[in-house]
C-alpha cells in the first residue's frame, strides 16, 4: 500500500485545489485501491502538529473551478510555532509525522518560502515533490506558475474598469498591483489591461520621466492616464539604497504603499487630481481561469507520474512548454525577477508604454 501525503502552504491562489484533483485522480486512476491519500491540514503546520485525514476520491470531485484550497494553509510555520508549548523543534516533528503516518511521499503545493522548507525536508531524507503555485509568478525553474493566469485576468479587468471611470473624469489613476518583490503580475496585466505607465521593482522608475509622459498625453489630447504600479516598486533613489535604508524612509513616510506616495508625488508635480485602486486580496481569490485548470490538472498529472516512478526531490515545472521536473535543490532560496530587456517589456515599449526610467 503505497501511501502520500499532500499539502498547500504559503498565500492561497487559484488552481490549487484543481492541481489537488489532479494528483488525486491520476493516483487513483494508476494505483487504485492500492493507495492511500492524505490531506494535511493547514499547510505545513498540520505536518508539525500532526493535523491531517483520509482522502477518498469523492473529496477530489467538483473542486476544478473553486478557488482557495480545501486542505487550508498557513503562512511561516517555523516563526509562528515558535511561541508555542513544545514546538521547539519543528523539523523534527515534520519528520517524526511524516514517519508515523507511513508517508511514502509528500507533495507540497507552494511558492518561494515552501519550496525552501521542501528542499530542507528533502535534504533530511523525505521523499518530496513540489508543484510550483503563487500570483506572483517568481519561482526560480519554471516558466509559469498556476495562479499566476488569473490574477493577471483580475488585475487587468481592474484596469479595464478604471478605464471606463479615468477616461470620463479625465482623471490620471494609479493601479497597485500585487506581485512582492517583482514585476510579472504588473507587467503582464499591465499590458493586457492598456496601462499607459507599468511601474516595475525590476526597472526603479523617476517621477519626472511620468510626468513627462502625462504631460505628453496631455498634449495629445487624452485626458486620462492608467499607471499600473506594482506593489514593489521603486523609484531610482530608492534603489541606491540598502534594505535597512529603504525600510527606515518608507517607515518615516505616512503612506500606506507605494502607490500612495507616488499620487503624492505626481499631484505636486503635475497639479492633476491622482486616484488610486488597490484591488489587494481579491487578486488571489476566487475561481481559477480556464488555463490554471488545465495547467494544475497537469502539474498534479505530472507529480503523480514521479510517485509511479519514485523520482523524489524534484519539483513540477514548465519550461517552453514542456512539463519537466527540476530539482528541488536547485529552486530553492532563488527569485526569478523580470529581466529589464525581455521580450514583454519590448512589446510594451514599442507601444509607446512607459516603465519610467
Ligand atoms: O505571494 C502572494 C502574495 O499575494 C503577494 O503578491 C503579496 O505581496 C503577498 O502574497 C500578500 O501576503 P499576505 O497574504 O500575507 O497578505
């Protein structure tokens, strides 16, 4: 009796529970009664504590569509299980869990900082397989991430909508979008949803060359400009400085994100009204679009043939089209950013989009 645990840490996204149909159905379709599926409880917190059930193929029905994670998730299991009576050691119990449950193998569904605890789990001898989730799309080996898709279809629909509000004000607007540390969620609903500046942390921007191009359109006649700005943006003085430099400015200024400052900035300059929309959470949740169905459907597929075939340490990629495992090694502790000349920001600047640099 073969027996897998599998699990979602980090922020939730779409596709998850499509990715989790996946596995389950093709173990049961490869295996059948010769198998055993575990649901572990709130990410990896459930490993350590020990929070988990039997899955039966009922559970793995009707989820395709529904966004979030039926399994639940937490955030940094180790920085919370700090505080807590006998969670000194949290490795140990992941590992002492996984061994009282007979796990042959555990699949963890995540973005950056799961994949650094799965290689970690890995290196200490469990059989792991990751699949790579997050809107952000920053993970280090693949090409795409599930969630990724949708959250470009809420933010860029949010753009769209602003477009009706902007261009009946003449009003210049700010879009914050989500994306952490780097720029793929912004620049591609930013481009999908006609921003006319895409503000990325990948290309630190200057107000003055903004402001040139709302003056610019202006000029043109049109009355309204959309900046798509990511949530981690940064101006060029900015990106001189140290973490500690950068955190002690924005902590002294009284905005609550960047977008905010940046209206601030472009208001003195420009003497325009600014409005800004901060779509948050939303980005996130909800249904996943049609091509992170099918794209969690493949990478659970895909997990499900390495168990077959007993390849652990790998996680689930996508590289030119192509499924591939990389790895876990290799992933961990990376961050794939935008490279400042890939063929997605040309496409934008030869349509006369800005990055304000
Ligand atoms: O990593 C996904 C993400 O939504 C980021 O885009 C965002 O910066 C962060 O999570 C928000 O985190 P939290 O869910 O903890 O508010």
């Amino acid at each position: 009796m073969l027996k897998v645990g599998v699990l979602t840490s980090g922020g939730d996204c779409q596709g998850l529970n499509a990715a989790i149909r996946g596995l389950g159905k093709a173990l049961l379709c490869t295996f059948g009664s010769d198998i055993t599926i575990y649901g572990i409880e709130d990410g990896y917190r459930g490993l350590i504590e020990g929070n988990y059930h039997r899955m039966v193929p009922h559970d793995f029905s009707g989820i395709i569509n529904l966004g979030g994670t039926i399994l639940g998730t937490s955030r940094q299991p180790f920085k919370q299980m700090r505080s807590m009576a006998g969670g000194t050691d949290k490795v140990k119990n992941m590992k002492d869990n996984y061994n009282k449950m007979g796990l042959d193998c555990l699949v963890v569904l995540g973005g950056n900082g799961t994949h650094k605890t799965a290689n970690l789990l890995s290196q200490k001898g469990l059989s792991v397989i990751t699949l790579p989730k997050t809107i952000d799309n920053d993970i280090w080996g693949t090409d795409i991430t599930f969630g990724f898709q949708s959250a470009v279809d809420v933010a860029a629909n949010v753009l769209d909508c602003i477009h009706t509000t902007a261009t009946s004000h003449g009003r210049i607007f700010i879009v914050e979008v989500m994306g952490h540390k780097v720029g793929w969620l912004t620049l591609h609903a930013g481009l999908a949803g006609s921003a006319d500046a895409i503000l990325l942390p990948e290309i630190p921007y200057k107000v003055d060359n903004i402001v040139k191009m709302i003056n610019h359109r202006s000029k043109e006649g049109k009355r309204f400009s959309i900046l798509a700005v990511a949530e981690g943006a940064l101006s060029q003085e900015e990106a001189q400085m140290s973490k500690k430099e950068l955190k002690a400015k924005r902590a002294a200024e009284p905005y609550p994100s960047v977008s905010y400052r940046l209206a601030h900035d472009l208001e003195q300059a420009t003497g325009h009204e600014i409005r800004v929309t901060v779509p948050g959470h939303i980005q996130r949740g909800g249904n996943p679009c049609p091509y992170d169905r099918v794209l969690s459907t493949r990478f659970g597929v895909a997990a499900a043939q390495l168990i077959k075939q007993k390849k652990y340490g790998y996680m689930v990629a996508m590289r030119n089209n192509v499924i591939v495992p990389v790895p876990l090694c290799e992933v961990a502790g990376k961050l794939k950013t935008v490279p400042p000349d890939c063929d997605v920001i040309q496409t934008a600047r030869d349509i006369g989009i800005s990055f304000g640099d």
